[in-house]
C-alpha cells in the first residue's frame, strides 16, 4: 500500500464527515413544535387496497436506475437514499460499488428535490419500483435505506398492501421510523421548511400514519441499524421497530464493536460494521443477526469496496449546499416546496375512501 493510500485510509472518514456535517448538525437545532392531532384519526384497514398513483408513470419509469442481470441468483436489491441526497451522492462510492462487484441485480430509485418533498410522494415512487423489480426478477427484493430511505419504503407497504408479498426485507440504517427529536425549529404558520423535514418529526402527523395497526408485516425480514452517537435521529430508539407480524432485529453497531464512533451520516456510508449487517441480512433468511457478525470488522476503518485513494466520495461533497440547507428554515438549495406546514394527509390513509 502506498503512502498516498494509507493517509487517505486514514483521513477519508473526516473528511466526509465533515461533507456531511451540516446534516449531522441536525442533531443540534432545538426541537421545533409539533402540531397536536384534535381528534384521533381512524387509519385505512391494513388489508385495504392501495389507490392508484398519482405520479405520471413516464416520471416514475424515469426515477429508476437499474444495473446487472434480473436474472442474478443473488437477491435484487433497491437503494434508496437520504434526506438531502440522490441515489448517487448517497451511494456510488459504496454500496452501489460493492452490489457491482458482488455480480447483484439492484436498482436506485430518486424522489424529487433530493428526498426533500413530500414523503408520501417518495411512497408512489418506491411502490413502483417494488413492482417494477419483482416483475423483472421474479424475486422477492430486499430494500436498503439511510435515514428517511430506510423509513420512506415503509410507506408503500402499509398503504399498497400487494407489494408486501414482493418484499423480503427492509433493512435500514439509522432509520427514521418514528421521527426524531433533533431537528432544526420549523413553527407552524411562521417559518418555511420543506415537507420531508416537517413530516419527520417525531409524533408528526405522517409517522402516526406511518406507524398505525401495524409497524412490520408477515413475511417481511426487518434490520435496523442504529448508532448510540446518532446525532440526527434522536433518541437512538426511534429507529427501532416493534408491532406487527414481521422478523424484527434492532441492532445498534456498539452491540458488535463497543468503540464504534460512527454516527448518522457515517453509518450509512462507509462504517464496516453496518455493511456487515446488511449482508448478514442480505444474505440469510431473516433479519440481520449480530451473533453472526465477524468482530474482525471492528478494526476496520471502512466497508469493503469504499477506496479513499480514488477520492470517488466527492459526490457527497458536491452534495454539500443541499445538506447544509436542511438545518435552515426558509431555505433549501435543491428547489423543494417550502411550505408552513406538515402537508395534509391524503385520503386514502384514512378509513373514509376518498
């Protein structure tokens, strides 16, 4: 190994850290108010057929990118990406580089304004791309997501009850599910923020919804993996999963290696001993088993396949401006809506049809 490559070793995970700062400041803004629900509302019946979709299927059709063979015996695999980022920014230096290389069918799938938009737009598109990929491979996909990409999924399958039997395991790192305490003030009817970021509070109207009847379903394998120094998502526990009729693994990297410092954003990039949770997952039935994990990954500084030397990460830097605009109220560098509001709930969440 050269000089120039083991200082790069060295310093990479810094470096995009700090490319990835602004959204881990995220964890330092005071909480914002939550609008209170005045009544308590009645969800759709978990069995009830999902609604046609809204979103011009040329849009949808366009949203996913797709590489390798649909007829891989590996299980197909959908990215999907973080607040603030695409597929590419989020994951072509990683795990895009590593499902390559392991000869596996995956695809990405991108939501408008860099995930910043309504998530239950974000739903639509990965509804399609759950049909989409199953009717190509024939398999049952496996879906891996950071932050809001490991929540977002979750949607489709509560409210589109067919792409259950299409899915085999959600696997999430640090993942939104519930919301998060930590995320910069947005106050209702004063300020401007964008819908993703008012609908991942914790006790918003869209994480009830979310999280109502049932949080997992039979069938489904899910693996959430946290970090005890997630700054952006807080508490840790808002990750974890806990009702429904699914396979449930909540398993934070400490639980493997003690001295884990990655947080939010370094989990679900280049931390090594996430990237053996999602192949444990990826790679048996059920979800991810921590007994099955090889400590060896704890004196590894990076993931497989993430190469500092070629400075591929630089992606995430460009990334930078949108990061940065999701700490700020009234402004966002990717061209979502800023809006005074949660956005409302649509019709079909609920048990009146509409």
């Amino acid at each position: 190994m050269t000089r120039v490559k083991r200082i790069a070793q060295v310093l990479m995970p810094a470096l995009v850290s700090l490319a990835l700062v602004a959204l881990g400041l995220v964890g330092l803004a005071p909480v914002g108010p939550v609008q209170a629900a005045t009544s308590v509302p009645s969800y759709a019946p978990l069995d009830r057929p999902g609604p046609k979709l809204s979103v011009p299927a040329a849009r949808l059709r366009a949203s996913l990118e797709c590489h390798g063979s649909p007829a891989s015996t590996k299980r197909p695999v959908l990215l999907s990406p973080a607040t603030s980022v695409t597929p590419r920014e989020n994951y072509a230096w990683n795990y895009m580089k590593a499902f390559t290389a392991q000869g596996r069918y995956w695809c990405a799938v991108t939501m408008p304004h860099h995930t910043f938009g309504d998530i239950q737009g974000a739903g639509e598109y990965h509804v399609h791309a759950i049909r989409t990929m199953f009717r190509r491979t024939g398999k049952r996909i496996s879906i891996v997501g950071h932050s809001q990409g490991g929540m977002n999924p979750r949607w489709a399958l509560r409210f589109w009850p067919d792409t259950r039997a299409m899915v085999d395991d959600v696997i999430g790192m640090a993942p939104s599910n519930h919301g998060t305490e930590s995320i910069p003030s947005c106050i209702p009817g004063v300020t401007t923020c964008t819908p993703a970021v008012w609908q991942q509070q914790a006790g918003a109207r869209f994480i009830r919804a979310l999280n109502s009847r049932a949080e997992t379903f039979r069938g489904i394998s899910y693996t959430n993996i946290t970090s005890r120094t997630d700054e952006v998502v807080t508490p840790m526990s808002s990750s974890f999963l806990h009702t429904g009729a699914g396979r449930i693994a909540n398993v934070p990297v400490q639980d493997i290696c003690p001295l884990d410092v990655y947080e939010h954003n370094l989990v679900g990039t280049i931390d090594p001993t996430a990237y053996a949770l999602v192949m444990d997952a990826l790679n048996h039935r059920g979800p991810a088993d921590p007994a099955r994990i090889d400590r060896v990954v704890c004196g590894q500084l990076h993931m497989p396949y993430v190469d500092p030397a070629e400075l591929d990460y630089v992606p995430m830097l460009v990334a930078l401006p949108n990061l940065a605009s999701t700490l700020l109220p009234y402004v966002n560098t990717a061209g979502a809506p800023m809006v005074k509001a949660e956005p409302r709930l649509r019709c079909y969440v609920f048990t009146g049809r509409c």
